[in-house]
C-alpha cells in the first residue's frame, strides 16, 4: 500500500453535521476501495481562488490515507459522483518526505 493525501472541498452551505456526514461517506469509499484513513483534519471555511459552482467559499477537508494505487481511480471515480464535494485531489506522498515547516539541513 502507498501513502496519499486527499484533499476535497464541500459546498459552503452544508452544516457541520452535514460535514460530518460526507467526511464518514469519503472514509467508507475509501474503505470500500481497500484502503485505510489514518489522519483526517478539518481545515473549514476558506476562500477559494476563483469560483466552483457560483461559489466563492467551500469547505476543506485534508485526510492521510493508504490504499492501493489501482484503487486510486475508483476512489476518485466514487469522490466524482458525491454531489456535495466540488472538488478533490488525490496526490502521493513520497515515504522520505519532509513535513511542511521541518528545517532541511543544507
């Protein structure tokens, strides 16, 4: 299994329980697809860069998964097909990768 980092926005108007909801609904595909969720954070409200579906604001959530990275098409095939995110990224995370904010010795 190789580490990745999901990253998806939720449409401004959904509550925090509603939040919840999709964020369980993201960690069941993720499951489904034969992966394992092993850090999620909520980042909230955010202003975004320009416009996704006449809106300006979206709710961010960044979660740290493993999976398989031939479950990765069907875990975004599914994250496309859930009406209340607007949109995700999937990236891979190199294992000797450092940390946002640790000093690298030069």
């Amino acid at each position: 299994m190789r580490s990745y980092e999901l990253v998806f926005i939720v449409h401004p108007e959904v509550d925090e329980d509603g939040l919840t909801a999709v964020t369980e609904k993201v960690e069941g595909l993720i499951k489904r697809n034969g992966g394992k969720v092993t850090r999620i954070e909520p980042w909230g409200l955010r202003r975004l860069a320009y416009p996704i579906q006449k809106q300006w604001d979206g709710q961010y959530v960044l979660m740290r998964l493993e999976l398989e990275s031939q479950s990765v098409v069907g875990l975004e095939r599914d994250l496309g097909l859930t009406e209340q995110i607007m949109r995700h990224l999937v990236v891979c995370v190199e294992e000797d990768a450092k940390p946002p904010g640790e000093a690298v010795a030069v």
